[in-house]
C-alpha cells in the first residue's frame, strides 16, 4: 500500500471514530459504484449523513478541505442516489459533510467537521 493510501486510510478511521464519539452510526464505509466512492454513510437518527474524508500530513499546501472542489461534490450527490437506490432507501434528509483530518506524524490527529459543507 503506497503511504498517501496508508495516510488516507488512517484518516477514515481516525474520522470514523470522531463520527462515533459523537453519536453518529456508521451505515457505510468506501461504498463504490460505477459513478465513484463515498467514504462514510452514517446517520445521527434523523438524518442520513454522507462523509467526505480529505486527510493530509500537514497544511503547507492548503486544508485538506479545499481538495472538496464543486465537481468533488456533485459526484458525492450522484453516488448518494446510486447508494439510496441500492439500499432501497425512497427517501429520507441528507446531509453532506467533509471531515478534514490532519494526521502530522508524531502528533495527534487534528479534525474539523464541517457539517452541510455543500
């Protein structure tokens, strides 16, 4: 496994368990289809909550959130009703959120959520 697929591994996990702490279920993870990837599917109960993890080593070259530019986010909304077909899910909220974890070695994990990111 190449290290920027071992550093983005790490960062799914690392914002899984940040989902988890704070009482979201993990439905999900890298479901693919034809169309592309969703990282993580959760849900808070109320509401089915679909991930964009971006996970960087540092933030010399910028957050990883900007890696979530709109044609990143309009492909995540054509898998999300590929996924919804699939489950047989008619209907229910979505929200779209972007979780950017910065893994720096020797350092805790930082994260930031960024809830209804588009």
């Amino acid at each position: 496994m190449a290290a920027k697929d071992e550093l983005g591994r790490r960062g799914e996990d690392i914002a899984v368990r940040y989902l988890e702490h704070h009482g979201l279920v993990v439905l999900s993870r890298n479901w693919r289809c034809r169309v592309g990837e969703i990282d993580v599917i959760a849900t808070d109960a109320q509401r089915l909550v679909v991930c964009e993890v971006k996970t960087r080593s540092s933030e010399r070259f910028g957050g990883p959130a900007e890696a979530v530019d709109l044609r990143k986010a309009v492909r995540i909304k054509r898998v999300t009703q590929a996924w919804l077909t699939t489950h047989g899910v008619r209907w229910c909220e979505l929200r779209f959120d972007v979780l950017a974890v910065v893994a720096a070695p020797g350092a805790p994990a930082r994260v930031t959520h960024y809830r209804s990111a588009f």
